[in-house]
C-alpha cells in the first residue's frame, strides 16, 4: 500500500494503436520524466507524466496535471502481461486524449490525503501521497501523543463489520457507492464501518457473467469457508498487510486437517492452485486476479441467486435506507436506461420525507428523471433547490443550464454555463453548450471564442483543436 502511487515512472517505453480513434500512443522517457503521446488525424498530444497509480500486480495507471487538476492518461501498462494498452473506461472513445477527470472518489483508495476543491471533481491544492499507516490503523495523532499498545486502531480487534471494512474500502467495488448526506470519501477511519460515510451496493449475477477485478471482498464472503467460519475466517487471515508471513495452506488446515489422513484428497503442498485459481476480470485486460470463491474445481455453481438485483452490501443507518438506494439505483439506472429501476428510484427518492427531499444529491436526481421526462419546469426547479444548498458544485450549476436551455431561456442558461466555468473550468461540456447556443443565435464568432477559452486552460485538447485549427 505504501507503493499506491508515486512520482517514479520506472515502466518501459512502449507504442500502441487504439483502432477506435485511429490513433497512436508512444510513451518514452526524457531523463527520468515519462512523456505519454497521441497522435491522431495529423494532431498530437503529450504530457509528462505527474503520478503513477498502482503497485504493479495487476499494472500502472498515470495521470497528468494541468495546474492543480488531474486527470487520467489513456494508456496504461499491464505488468503481467509486459504490455502497453488503452486504460479501462478510455476504449470506446472516439477521439482519445487525455480527459478523464480524476475525481476524489476515483483516487481515494491510491492516496493518503486527496480532497478535491469544493464543487470540483479533480482539483487537487495539495500533492497526493501514497496510502500510510493511518488508512488501517487510524489517525496517529493519539498514538503519538501516547505511544503505547491501544492507543491506535488494530484491525483484528474490531467486530466484524468495523474489521472487514478497513479491507471493504478498498477491496469491494460493488455496482455503485453511494456518499451519505454530507460525508466525502476521505471521512472514512479505521474503526468505523464504511456505511457511516458510504454504502456500497452489489449486483447478484449469474458467475458465468465473469468477476470484476476488484471484488475480493465480495467473493471471499459469499465463499462456504467463510460463511461457516462464523467471521473468523477474514482478509488478514491470509494477508499480512506488513509482510508475507502467512502461508495460506496453514490457514486452510486450521479446518481441514483430516482431509489428508482421512484419505478424502491426495496428498498436496498447497491448496492455491486448485481452489483459488486464478481469473480474467471482466473489466481490466491483460489481467488475472486470485479467484476468492475458495470453490471446488470444476464447474462453478451459483452461490447467490442470479436476481440481478440491486442490494446494500450492509445497509446505513435505517433513515438512509429508501435515500441511498434510491441513490444507487438512479446511477447505475440511468446510464443503461433501465426504465424499471428509473421508477423504482424515482418512487422512493418523491417519497422520502421533506427534510432528505431537500438534500441537494436527491434533488438533482429527481430533477434529472423529471428533465428525461420532459417535465422542465419541475427540473427547473429541482436544479435550482440543489445549487441553492450547494452553490459552489459546478455539475449543478451546468445542469440548471442544460434545463434553461430547453425552455429557451437562453439569457440564463448563458449565465449558468457561465457559473459553471467559473468554478470549475476543467470541464467541456458547459463549452461545448455555450458554444451550441452561440451557433444557433447565429454568433458563430461568439462560439469559437468559447472554445478558444477552453484551449486557455488546455491547449493540447484534441477535440477542440480540431474545430478551431481545422474549422476556423
């Protein structure tokens, strides 16, 4: 964990192409310093490398900063396979460039420290360093002041749920998480569990549909040896997170001693291979991680029903429940138009109690189902609610835009796309709508002057390069 992101870029050089954007990405080295490089349809973009993401079990990811914001390359290497290829979420893009946000739930899990700027996704005011002691063990501050057995965090004394979070942070993925009212992601401290600040919730699929690759946690506790443990069997069972001293065939001993000298298998020096082979992740390639399902061999037989259902992997306090699943569902809903969890969501979203209905994250998601509906003035409304209570949040402001540009009201929609760069400037799209509603007022020189301004703050975009360069 300690190595869960630097500033060294020891990765070799490399060159791939990515066919869906006809492009050509080289990477090489200038001295110490990464240079990562795209060239497509006569344009070409490079920046150094600021960080690199991982430990280099399954590879590294990079990202680039322009002032205090980040952002995630297009090109990762994948040690286990001692490859260069296109980062995952970047494969379908048709004009690949360096522009995928690094929001702070994105790096909470490979930095000590990373708090974005208020209503911002990816500016970062101070350096992002690599998880520490604290991220188990809790805040130092008490230790240092009396350094003595207690007065820090040890995992393996926590209950089950306090215990298996400081693991679940990081190690479950789940569907989707969702922040409850007014926490972020780095509120999280040993000895809570995750749901005082997040509910991760899950999907209950068919095994044959693959794993994700960070699942672990999801796998190990639906395996028979850890449900029949009774919680006894956990991550550090088997992980020493300060060395490599446990050997995993001791711990499967512990409950299967006679399994040799009562003849019921062949005689074995280790169990890994056979029951915890391992798999190709469903969404990273290149890659293959440790099957925690600690199965039989041969074929794999459901351990949950295939419900495909939505569920909290443990539910937040009791008032939270209908807002957070609410929550949940809309997200992973609305991108995959799932009119039956779009209803679900937005039934229990209306019906929640009017001092959550006010919560800014419930507002904007009954106003983005409204809007999809074509109920503006509702939606309107709603985005309006939103930035009220939070005035500062860049999304809100670009969304009450979106709304007003629908109702034609194009004078205040300008005046909140406006408000939108103003707080965050890193994001297009309020340039790409601004520039839209010039060109249909018929002020074609207005709209290349916005996309100039965004070139002010990247100049090396592609996208907007190609309309002001090769549009004028």
């Amino acid at each position: 964990m300690g190595r869960s992101i630097s500033t060294d870029t020891p990765q070799p050089d490399g060159r791939f192409e990515h066919k869906n954007s006809r492009s050509t990405i080289t990477i090489k080295h200038r001295g110490p310093q990464m240079i990562q490089r795209v060239d497509a349809d006569g344009l070409k973009v490079e920046y150094p490398v600021a960080y690199t993401v991982g430990a280099g079990k399954a590879g590294f990811s990079y990202l680039i900063q322009i002032g205090q914001y980040l952002f995630q390359s297009p090109a990762s290497y994948y040690s286990q396979a001692h490859a260069w290829d296109v980062t995952p979420g970047y494969e379908p893009e048709p004009v690949l460039d360096f522009t995928h946000p690094i929001a702070e739930g994105c790096i909470f899990c490979h930095a000590a420290t990373a708090r974005a700027a208020t209503g911002t996704e990816n500016r970062f005011s101070e350096p992002l360093r690599a998880i520490s002691c604290e991220r188990c063990h809790g805040s130092a501050e008490a230790h240092l002041k009396q350094p003595v057995r207690g007065s820090i965090v040890n995992p393996a004394k926590l209950s089950i749920a306090a215990r298996d979070s400081v693991c679940e942070q990081c190690h479950l993925e789940g569907a989707v998480r969702v922040l409850n009212p007014g926490k972020r992601w780095t509120d999280f401290e040993a000895g809570r569990t995750t749901e005082s600040v997040f509910v991760t919730y899950v999907l209950h699929t068919d095994r044959s549909e693959g794993v994700k690759a960070v699942s672990q946690s999801e796998q190990l506790a639906l395996s028979r040896c850890s449900r029949e443990s009774g919680g006894r069997l956990w991550c550090g069972s088997c992980h020493d997170p300060h060395g490599d001293s446990v050997t995993i065939r001791s711990v499967c001993m512990g409950c299967h001693a006679d399994v040799f000298s009562a003849a019921k298998h062949k005689p074995a020096d280790e169990c890994v291979s056979c029951h915890m082979p391992r798999l190709q992740p469903n969404n990273i390639a290149h890659t293959a991680i440790t099957d925690h399902f600690i199965a039989l061999p041969g074929p794999r037989k459901p351990l949950t029903p295939a419900t495909g259902e939505l569920t909290a992997w443990r539910e937040p306090s009791k008032e939270l429940v209908n807002r957070d699943l609410g929550l949940a569902l809309f997200e992973t809903a609305a991108g995959d138009k799932k009119n039956d969890e779009i209803v679900r969501s937005y039934q229990l979203l209306k019906s929640l109690p009017l001092e959550q209905r006010v919560d800014p994250d419930v507002m904007a998601a009954l106003g983005s189902m409204l809007f999809a509906q074509n109920q503006k003035e509702f939606a309107q409304k709603l985005y309006a609610g939103a930035e009220t209570e939070r005035p500062q949040n860049a999304r809100f402001a670009y969304c009450l835009g979106v709304v007003y540009a629908a109702e034609g009201n194009t004078a205040q929609a300008v005046a909140q796309f406006r408000r939108s760069i103003a707080i965050d400037p890193s994001d297009p799209e309020p340039y790409r709508k601004l520039a839209a509603l010039y060109r249909a007022a018929g002020q074609p020189g207005q709209a290349k002057a916005v996309q100039r301004e965004y070139l002010d703050f990247m100049p090396q975009n592609l996208f907007f390069r190609h309309l002001v360069e090769q549009h004028p």
